[in-house]
C-alpha cells in the first residue's frame, strides 16, 4: 500500500511538473499556497484567518507576537507604558517608518487608523477587540495616547492582531469601499501589487522597510516577489508543493505530512505555540443539552485522544481543558476538573441521571430521547470530528445529529437557534479575549451560542477584562476556566497543528501562526536560487 | 396518424420519439425471450438483481456495525484484517458499500417512484385534455430548464441538507421527462379506434385512461422508468457527493466517495470502490433500459 502512495504521489507530482515551466532558472518569486481566498484584505473588515496571513506581510501593528504565543514585542510603536488605572497607553511610535508608496508614515496615520478600527460608525465586526475607547489622540509627533474608558488588560495583544494594523489614510479614503480590494497602502514588508480573486495575490518587497520586529534575526525583507496562490482542493495542492511548483505552504493535509519528512528536499516543522482550537459548544438553554449529565456523558464518551491521532493522523495534540495549554492565563487546575475519557462511567452516569436505554439503544427521560443536533461548516475536518464523536457518543446511548452547512450558510446558520450544539475552531491569543469573546451574556446569540447567562461568570470576565495586573486577571479567568469546565459547556476537542513544508528553494521560513498566520510577517525568508 | 406524430414531434425530442413510437405498441411474449437471448442484457440484469437483494440484505449480509468507529483501525488498505479494508472512521468497506448501496438505490427507487407518478398523471392529463395541454407542457418546459444540481442546492438551502432534499430534487428533475414521455405515448394510444369505441359507449375518462391507454403506454414508462433510474443514481450520488445528501453517519455511495476524496493518494480505496459500484450499478440500469426499449421495439423485433 505504502507503495501504491507513492506510486500516485510520483504520478501526480510528474503531471504537475510536466504542466510547470522550469521556474528555478531565474530567482522566481516566493510562492505560498493555500486553500481559500479572503474576501477582501480590510484589515478591518475580515475576520477570516485568510486576510490576516496576508495582512501581516503588508501592514504593521503597533506592537507583535514573538514565536511563544505569549511574549508582545516592538512593533511600530518602540516602547510603550500604561497608566496605572489601566486606562492609559502611551506609545512611542517610531519616526523612520515608510508606507509602500514612499510616504514616511506620520503620528497622524497611526491616530486615523486606529480610530478607524473601533469607531462604531464603521460598523467593523472586530471593534470590540479594541475596548471602550475614550480617545485616541497623538502627543506631540511620535507619541499616541489610547485612552479607555475603563481598563482593559487584553489590549496590548489586540493591538497585535492584524484588525489594528496601520495604513495610509489617503489610500483608504481615495479607493473607499475598494480599499483591501483593488489596492493598498501599508507599512508592511511587502506591498500590493495585484490580486485577482481566488487564484492570487502578488506582493513585492517594501523597499524601504528596515524596522522589522526584533523576533526576527533580520528586520529587511529578503525576497524581491511572493505569490500568494490558491488550490482549494488539499490533494492538488499537495501535488503541486510536491512537484516544487510552489516554495511553501502549511495547508499541507495533515495525512501526508509524513510522506513529505521523508521527501529529500523538503523541510517540514512544526509550531509547537500554535493556538487554533476545535470544541464542541452546548446550548445550555435547549432541553437535551441543558442537561449537565448529558454534557458531562459526552465528555466522558469522546475519546479525544483517538479523534486528535486518527482525523490528524497523529499530528493532532488533545485540549486538556477548555483552552489551549500554551495560552496566556491557561490554568492548569482547570484540567484536573475535565472529566477523562470514560464511557462505562459515561453510561453510569447517564443512567443515575435517569436517562434508561430505549429499544433503539438511545436514551430517554421522561418521554425526551437523548437526540440532539450540531452544526457546523463544511470543512476538510469537521465530517471527520463529528462523525467520530457521533460514533462515540452512540456507544453511550446519545444520539447526535450531524448537519453541515457550506460555508456560505454556515454563518447564518450558526446564527439561529435551530441547533443544539454546534462544532467550531477558531484562533486566539489570550484566555481572556476567547472566553470574553464566547461566554458574556450581551455575546449571545453570537458568538455566544451556548446562550450560556450567568451573573458569576459574566462578573468574573469583567474582572478579568478590566484587571490591571496580571495577577488578578491570572486569577479571574482561571475562575472562569474553572467554572465552565465543571459545567461542561464545552466538549474540547483538539487544537489543530500548524505545520509549514517549504521546498530546499527557501530558508530561513518559521511556523507563527498569530491568528492562523503561519508565515506572519515572512521576514528571514531567502530564496536559494 | 402521421399528423399525431407531428404533433408529437412539436413538443418532445426526437430521440424520445423513436423510444416512445418504437415502445408504445403492446408487448408481445416474445419481448422477454429476446430480453434474455441478449448476453449484455443478461449480465445488467443479474447485477441489478445482486445490487437490489445486496441493499434489501444489507442488515443481515453486513459483517460489521455501519455505523460504529474503530479510530485505532483507520484507512486500512483491502486485505489488511477487513476484505476491502476500512474507511476513515475505521469502519468496514462492505458493511459501508452494501448500506451505501442500499440508501443510494432506495434514494432512487423514491425519486423516480414520486416523479414518475407526477410526471405521469401529467402528461395523461396533457395528452387526454388538449385545453390544458399548452399550459401543462410549457410548465414541464420550464421545469426542464433547470437543472437537478440547482434543485438540489435550492431545496438543501431551504430544507436542509439531506436525503429529503436530494429525492425532492430527484423527484423533480424527473418530472418533466416522465411527462412527456406519457404524453407522447398517451397521444398516439388516443388515436386507435378502440378507445373511439370506448367514448362512444360512455364510459368515463378516468375509466378510458385507466383501463385503456395507461396499460398501452406501460411499455414506453417502463423503458423510462430503467434508464431514469440509472441516471437518478448519478444525479443523486453527485448531489450527495457535494455534502447536500445523506448526512453522517449515513452510508451513501455519493457521500463515501466524497470522503474518501481527502485520502486520494494515501487510501484510494475509500474513494473508488464506491465510485467502481456506483458506475456497475448505473451502467447496469442503462444497459438494462437499452435492451429493453429493443426488445420492446417491434420493428426491431422483425
């Protein structure tokens, strides 16, 4: 069989390869593949993962992410301080900072920015990332003042993301609703050049740009071109990345990446700080799932461990928790609390909670069978995910309903109150923004689906959000993961690996992976040839 | 009579002339003794009749649970501990192939069954009332212009994805083409003398379709019904292939290809197997309808 693999693998590279020019006789440019396209590069007005890895390259943030995940470093901004009331941050902005067209970048590009991030008129569906703003002014030439009206310890890693990049006012104001569409004008290490919808986008190195940020050893560009290319289906794509008609990619399928360990040529690493994670969300307000036994059971029944070998092929790391264990302010006491892989104590516990098997082998309790239904979107994985806990959770006597939507719908549906569970992953960078993003009251219905209400929580998060040293937000949203993982709202899944295959063409290519990114802001990268 | 085949010709296609002309002259006895002299024929009909009593069976036939998981055993290559292998939840190809093969043809035996009956009381009212045959047809024209992948997608978005949606869709699509094949059929049986005879003596229209010209135009709905079914199959394992069919943990030849897609290169076998029963079964039903619209051909026949 092994055999076979690679007879089709060579098979599919060489027709590849016979379809492809020689590239390699003149430095081509850096080709990046990936699955899906963006719909527009707004920093403001995407939130897929797909506009931030190509934002991160032609916009800066005032301050990044070093590799741990955890650790906020200098970005635009040199310095900064904060008030102790927690309301105020002053940023030192550097001076020597250029837009792609030759514009040097002013205080007053940074101020216009940013306000434009979180002024309710834009109407930008990640303002609230950027906290109840008082002002944002600028101090003298080089100094901004964000003031909050009440503090808010998740900012400084908001700032990172690329929702509060900063770009020329005159390029937003001059192509309008086409900013992110037909042009841009950034900051970044590579500038807009053309992007034609669902094929690629084409980047070209910033010529001015030499204030990297100091997690990378080298802060100028190294490449001349990058293409950002799309084969949306896995297998294509894997065939082209083998056929080295692309440089790079980390939408390699989870399945052949060991296969492409042991391809001479390419090198495959991993990011170990990689935070996108798969769980399952109850809807606590919903007859079956309200039932915390049910919960519990399917915490219980789920063997995450099997799912994280067998749908990632061993490339998959099991959520001991809620969140992931490389998150800021994950608390370790919350594991402890997750009920372990169990389904005879599962049935036990399902049977003490009253719900008998019926005839068909799925439970009932007064008249109400043990059914519920998940939603979810259509992706490479989830059919797999929710096949197996479906699978799972039969064994226990529950019945899970699957219905996958497209991505199109998905949305809109996720939004209604049709489902009882619902399966999602999703990336972030601190325990407080992901639980201050799912479980407050004033979130639901979304992204709050759960429609979890809880005054304890809701105050603990606030807590947390508004806390002014690290301790006490440490310890509010410890109290969250706690509570929540006790209440067994979620069932956590896995959290998804980034692993980046780059072809012996390039060196120096890093896996981050802020916000699904995993190239970030491609600095250190060099093409051989 | 050749001005009813004009008028025929005026509203339905030509190939389906010649099948709806050739077809619509009573069966003789002769029809299944040259159904069975053809080796082709033969063959098309054993497998229809093996993949038919292999989905009735599938509950006792099945050596494994379809719809259990063995994540340990995933993607398993034939021959390794299960016969055809295993898919990517690590459950039995057999098992999987014989519930996909008994939900795709129950997918098909319930599209074409609710088209055919629609389509056909259709078109014999088209072909009995010519008042409102203009209108009729122009509907089925219209039905016709759509095409069943976009059903399928408009009813998946309104009802839900699944297998409702797929054989509404099916059901549909199968419409216009039952209906026109009736009419054309019904139109030439009103023409024969013995259904004058039997308005002359009274008897009620439903009366004269029922026991005159319905039992003269099974020959021509049969052939249909045959090759439709084959062609229901593929539309409908296609639909189920883009997601808009059978939900997990059904199993569905459609479906089963469609997952088996992500491990083309590791696992093929999760992939083309299904895909190998789908073309055996559709092949089967078409060859099955060829030889029987020649056998049902009295021209041929001579």
């Amino acid at each position: 069989m092994t055999k076979l693999s690679a007879l089709l693998l060579a098979g599919a590279a060489a027709a590849t390869l016979s379809a492809a020019p020689a590239m390699a006789q003149q430095k081509a440019p850096l080709q990046i593949l990936r699955v899906i396209d963006a719909d527009r590069y707004d920093p403001i007005r995407s939130t897929a993962t797909a506009a931030a890895e190509v934002l991160y390259m032609l916009a800066d943030t005032l301050v990044t992410v070093d590799f741990d995940m955890k650790t906020i470093k200098p970005g635009l901004a040199e310095s900064w301080t904060i008030s102790p009331d927690g309301k105020t941050y002053s940023f030192k902005i550097r001076k020597d900072v250029k837009f792609c067209d030759g514009r040097p970048m002013t205080i007053d590009d940074v101020v216009y920015s940013l306000k434009r991030w979180v002024d309710p008129a834009n109407k930008s569906p990640v303002s609230f990332r950027g906290g109840q703003v008082q002002d944002i002014r600028a101090d003298g030439d080089s100094t901004l003042i964000y003031e909050l009206k009440e503090p808010y310890s998740d900012l400084i890693f908001q700032m990172a993301l690329s929702f509060a990049s900063i770009v020329d006012k005159n390029a937003v104001e001059s192509l309008g609703a086409n900013f992110g569409v037909q042009g841009f004008n950034g900051t970044g290490p590579y500038c807009w050049v053309k992007w034609t919808p669902r094929q690629e986008l084409v980047l070209k190195k910033n010529p001015h740009y030499t204030w990297g940020p100091p997690i990378y050893k080298d802060p100028k560009p190294q490449v001349d071109d990058i293409v950002w290319k799309i084969i949306p289906e896995p297998n294509t794509l894997m065939a082209a990345i083998q056929a080295k008609q692309a440089d790079v990619t980390y939408y390699t399928p989870y399945i052949a990446l060991d296969t492409m360990q042991k391809i001479p040529g390419f090198t495959v690493q991993r990011q170990e700080n990689y935070i996108y994670d798969v769980f399952m969300g109850f809807r606590v307000d919903k007859p079956v799932a309200s039932d915390k036994a049910i919960r519990q059971a399917a915490n219980m029944a789920t063997n995450k461990e099997a799912i994280s070998k067998a749908i990632f092929f061993g490339k998959g790391q099991t959520l001991p928790s809620l969140l992931n264990p490389s998150v800021l302010d994950y608390d370790k006491s919350s594991a402890d609390k997750m009920p372990k892989y169990d389904p005879a104590g599962a049935a036990k516990l399902l049977d003490e909670a009253g719900w008998k098997p019926g005839a068909d082998g799925i439970r009932e309790k007064d008249g109400q069978k043990a059914t519920f239904t998940v939603y979810g979107i259509r992706n490479a994985d989830n059919p797999r995910i929710s096949e197996a806990m479906q699978a799972d959770l039969r064994k226990v006597g529950i019945d899970m309903k699957i219905q996958l939507w497209d991505a199109t719908v998905a949305w809109g549906k996720l939004a209604t109150q049709e489902f009882d569970a619902f399966l999602m992953s999703y990336p972030y960078v601190t325990a407080t923004e992901a639980l201050g993003l799912y479980f407050p009251s004033r979130q639901i219905p979304t992204p709050n689906r759960m429609n979890w209400k809880d005054p304890k929580t809701d105050d603990l998060i606030r807590q947390a959000a508004t806390a002014t040293d690290d301790a006490t937000r440490k310890q509010a949203i410890g109290a969250v993961q706690n509570q929540l993982t006790e209440a067994n709202v979620w069932v956590p899944l896995v959290t998804q690996p980034l692993w980046v295959v780059a072809t012996d063409r390039v060196e120096g290519a890093r896996a981050h992976g802020l916000y699904g990114a995993g190239l970030y802001k491609g600095l250190d990268i060099k093409l051989k040839r | 009579m050749s001005s009813v085949t004009d008028q025929i010709e005026k509203s339905t296609g030509a190939a389906e002339i010649a099948a709806v002309v050739a077809a619509s002259a009573p069966r003789r006895k002769s029809a299944l003794r040259m159904l069975l002299s053809d080796a082709g024929a033969c063959i098309a009909l054993a497998l229809v009749v093996l993949a038919i009593l292999g989905a009735v069976f599938a509950p006792w036939l099945a050596p494994t649970d379809p719809y259990g998981n063995d994540l340990a055993n995933t993607l398993k290559p034939p021959g390794d501990g299960a016969f055809l292998g295993t898919d990517g939840q690590g459950r039995d190809m057999i098992t999987r192939l014989l519930f996909g093969l008994r939900t795709t043809l129950m997918m098909g035996f319930a599209s074409v069954s609710f088209g055919c009956l629609i389509g056909g009381v259709i078109g014999f009212a088209a072909a009995y009332y010519p008042s409102i045959s203009g209108i009729l047809m122009r509907l089925m024209d219209v039905l016709l212009s759509f095409p069943a992948i976009l059903f399928g997608l408009a009813i998946a978005a309104i009802f839900g994805p699944g297998l409702t949606a797929v054989i509404i869709a099916l059901s549909i699509a199968t419409v216009p083409l039952m209906a026109r094949v009736v009419r054309g059929s019904a139109l030439v049986v009103l023409q024969q003398g013995y259904i004058e005879a039997a308005r002359s003596l009274g008897l009620s229209d439903l009366r004269i379709i029922l026991r005159y010209v319905l039992p003269n135009c099974l020959s021509a709905m049969f052939v249909f019904v045959t090759l439709r079914f084959g062609q229901v199959i593929l539309l409908g394992a296609a639909l189920s292939f883009l997601g808009l069919g059978a939900q997990p943990p059904t199993a569905e030849l459609g479906a089963m290809a469609a997952d088996g897609r992500n491990f083309l290169f590791f696992a093929p076998h999760v992939s083309v197997l299904p895909s190998l029963v789908i073309f055996a079964v559709v092949l089967a039903f078409n060859v099955l309808g060829d030889a029987l619209r020649d056998a049902l051909d009295p021209k041929l026949r001579k």
